[in-house]
C-alpha cells in the first residue's frame, strides 16, 4: 500500500493554488519580486552604485540600471570568488554555476547565492512534482526511486572561497539526507561526484538497474547514454524490461524533439510523461504543468524579475527592454533577468516566444547566437530541430546528435547549410533524408524558402554528412564538456565547430 503519495499530494496542493494566482496577479507578482530584489540588495556595491534604495517603480529601474552581459559582471563575480561580500548581492556568495558554454569556449561562472539556491533553483524540482500529482491522482512515485542524473563540481575551480560546478550539482548537494531517504532519491553524492563519466554512469546503473526506478530527470542527451549503458549491462531490449513502473522523465537542457521518438522504443507502453523544465545555470525559470499542452508556464513566484527584448530589435541602436505585462504572444523575445543571485538586467542568450498569456506560457525558441543568417535565411534552432523531427517521422528515422553551419563559396557568394548528424536509426537514403528535410525547412520558414535557389535566390539545398557513431561525444570530452549541461550547439553563424568535427569524422 502507499500511504506517503497521496500525502506528498496533498502537502504540494499550496503549490497548484499559487501557480494559478499567475493567471489573474502576473503583473502585481513581478513588481513585488522587483521591490524586494531591489531593497534586499540595496546595501550591495551594485545596488549602492545604482541608487537601488532609491528606485521607487520599474521605470526608475530600467533607465538606472542598464542591461548587462557576463562581461559587464565578470570582474564583479570574480571578485566574489574571491570570497569578497556584499558585491552583486549581500553576504558572500558560496556556490557559482559554471555555463554550458554551447557557442563559446570561455567558461562563464554565474553566481548561485545560497537564497537563490532556495527560491529559485530548488522550486522547480518541486513544482514538477506539484503539478505531476495533481494531473496524475492514480499515481504511487513514493513506492519507487527518483533519478536526478546531475553533473559535477568542478576541481579546478573550486577553492575554500568558492564551489564551482555544473548547476545541477549544485541543487542535487543540497537536498539533505531526510528528503533523500524520503523521495528515495538516487545516485548516492558520492556516487554523482565521480570524475570519469563512463565509471560514473557504470556505477549509477549498477544502482538503478535492480530498483523500482519510477522518474529521472535531466538533459535527455546524457540520460539517453546512461539508460543505453544500463540497458547493455542487465541484458535488457528496452528500458521498460529493468523499469515498468516508470512514470515521468523532467527533462530540460535542449529539445526534447530529436529525443522523443528514441525514448518512446525505450518505453514502448507510452505510459511515461515527459515534463518539459527551463532549468539554467541562471535559474529555474519554466515547468510543463499541463501534459496536454508542450509550453511551460514562466514561473513568478522564484524571485526572478523577467523583462524582455523583441529580436526584431535585439542588439540594434537603441533597443528596449519590457517587463513581462508588456509583452505579446507569437513574438520572439530574448530573456532578461534579475535575480535573488546578483544578477541584475542580465541577458542570458536565450529567445522565447509566448503560446499565451494569463498565464504566460511559453515555448524556448533558440539562442541569441544560435541562427544562421547568411543570405537572409534567418534559421532558429526551433525551426530547425522542428523540420528535422518532422523529417525522422517522415522516414522512420532518428537521431543522437547534430549541428549545422554555412558553407560559403568565396567566388560566388553562394552556398548552402551543411547537416552533420549522428542518427540512432539511420534512414534507408541519406539523399532522400536531406530532401525531405530542405523542403520541411521551405515549407515552415518564409525566409529560408524566399532565399533558397528554387525562389530564386542564391542558397542551395542543404547537404546532410553523416557522422560516425560516438563523434560527438568524442568531440565534447576534447574540450571537456561530458556530463552535466553541456551540450552540442545545434546551429553556428561560423565553421568552428563544424570544421572541428568534419575533421574528427575523417580519423
């Protein structure tokens, strides 16, 4: 019998009623998280620079205050590594999260202050749980484990000043003993920590295999490799054989659209809900809480101020920043925040666009950085992960990885997107693979099709190089990137990467 789940239900019900307040109090929500970021930090270096004690209204904000990237705050942050108190934030700051660092190679350390740790990171773990019972009554995850697949703290940047590491090992060392033993909550600390990631994925499905493993959570990329590994290791055809009483997976990192259709042969029943989270090193901004319905609601109540810019205007002369009560569904919009961390009008580098407002939800659309736009494309990492999942479905394929660039010829100034991608299931042709999936890309992108060759214009159709199994991987441990979340760029303006692993394809 389980007698602790309809318990845990009936304690997280707070958490259902003050998610619903975000449809009809949004606006009167913001503006008091604004207030009390803007008085608790008011004695900070920053919050004495800019006269915080002072600002009475979001107005007053916006025009003080300007928008900053990691370059604005990097000497700030450093210095607060350096164990230095009431900079960006009171008090000293303990935990810094170390960034994925998907379209650059310099490591970017993003403050976690033990109150953002609280009220931003940890809230979303909890409300995924919140909102999962409340739509699933039948549901017994207390006679079962829960995964959290997180990554590591960082030895080379952890001092007795600072712990450096992947967020989500930082929110995994704070959950105390009592709620582990509670939630049943797996790997062990000990066992997350380990450095070597093939040693530390053997260990954990060494664990998980014989358990009643009920939810997981995490990148789908780096989960995909540990179930793989787990299901080799225990004889199992598919995942469902070791679990069949699994019941959720909280994903969040990347797209979950190239991964859906793997995981659903790995848990043939369909019985298994997937949860979408927005979980960065920043914060926790975002959580599936209807499985009917892809789009996350934008959490208000996690001590984040959000404001955002069009990109219609982003990183033109003179753009503006607008507070969520101002903006509009089916726009793309980039992603400022501030935060109970010391992150002040920062701009994380991501781009949403709204489904709908009261409450606000949204879909992750791309980068800042992470489209192509040579001849007036304009392709985002949406549209692109999009007609390539509508293409695996077209040809009963799938894949592990892929990234894409231009490839400009100098003599004519013409060129096409060259696709390198890893397939789990290759389709029977590559040449009818990249047809298929050009005209997808004409069909659901007015840019890409007005500047291709069969408008008229001067890209050719894309070109799809196949990767050799295990290159991406290959190509994230070289740079140190394996485990945590890290992961792959999807789409690059330049030939960096791409050059990188053609290279390494070819050895």
């Amino acid at each position: 019998m389980d007698l602790l789940t309809p318990i845990v239900r009936q304690y997280f019900n707070y958490r259902i009623r003050a998610v619903k307040r975000y449809a009809t109090q949004f606006e009167a929500l913001q503006k008091d998280t604004l207030r009390m970021l803007l008085h608790e930090a008011a004695g900070s270096e920053w919050g004495r620079r800019y006269g915080y004690g002072e600002i009475k209204s979001y107005e007053e904000f916006s025009s003080r205050v300007p928008v900053s990237d990691y370059a604005d705050l990097k000497d700030y942050i450093h210095r607060m590594m350096e164990g230095e108190k009431d900079i960006l934030w009171p008090g000293r700051v303990k935990y810094f999260a170390t960034s994925s660092g998907t379209t650059s190679d310099n490591i970017k350390f993003i403050p976690v202050s033990g109150r953002g740790l609280k009220r931003c990171h940890m809230m979303g773990g909890r409300d995924v749980t919140a909102s999962y019972l409340h739509t699933h009554p039948h549901s017994h995850i207390s006679k079962g484990y829960s995964l959290i697949l997180s990554g590591n703290f960082n030895p080379k940047y952890t001092t007795d000043k600072a712990k450096v590491g992947d967020v989500s090992a930082i929110m995994t060392a704070a959950i105390g003993q009592f709620a582990r033993k509670l939630l049943h909550i797996t790997p062990p600390t000990r066992t997350a920590q380990i450095r070597d990631i093939y040693e530390k994925y053997d260990a954990i499905g060494d664990i998980i295999g014989p358990k009643n493993l009920v939810s997981f959570s995490g990148t789908p990329d780096w989960n995909l490799v540990l179930v793989k590994r787990t299901m080799e290791r225990f004889g199992a055809k598919t995942a469902e054989e070791l679990w069949p009483n699994m019941e959720f997976f909280a994903h969040g990192g990347m797209s979950f659209l190239p991964y859906e259709p793997i995981f659903d042969r790995l848990f043939p029943s369909g019985k298994v809900q997937y949860i979408d989270t927005y979980n960065a090193s920043e914060g926790f901004f975002g959580v599936q809480t209807d499985p009917d319905d892809t789009a996350m609601t934008l959490m208000l109540d996690y001590e984040v101020f959000f404001e955002f810019i069009p990109m219609s205007t982003y990183g033109k002369r003179g753009a503006k920043a607008i507070p969520l009560w101002e903006t509009e569904p089916d726009v793309e919009y980039a992603v400022i925040i501030s935060t109970s961390s010391g992150l002040w009008r920062y701009d994380i580098g991501d781009v949403i666009k709204f489904t709908r407002k009261a409450p606000y939800k949204f879909v992750i659309v791309g980068r800042t950085h992470q489209y192509i736009n040579i001849w007036g494309e304009d392709l985002s990492m949406q549209q692109a992960e999009k007609a390539l999942a509508d293409t695996c479905a077209e040809t009963n394929a799938s894949v592990l990885e892929f990234t894409v660039a231009p490839y400009v010829d100098e003599t004519t100034g013409g060129g096409y997107h060259q696709w390198l991608v890893e397939f789990d299931k290759r389709p029977n042709s590559l040449a009818d693979f990249a047809a298929i999936l050009e005209q997808h890309l004409r069909e659901d992108d007015h840019d890409y099709e007005h500047f291709s060759v069969a408008s008229g214009g001067i890209m050719e159709p894309l070109e799809i190089i196949e990767a050799r199994p295990g290159l991406f991987y290959e190509w994230m441990k070289s740079r140190g990137k394996l485990g945590g979340q890290h992961k792959v760029p999807r789409l690059y303006n330049g030939r960096k990467h791409m050059d990188a692993l053609l290279k390494m394809n070819k050895q």
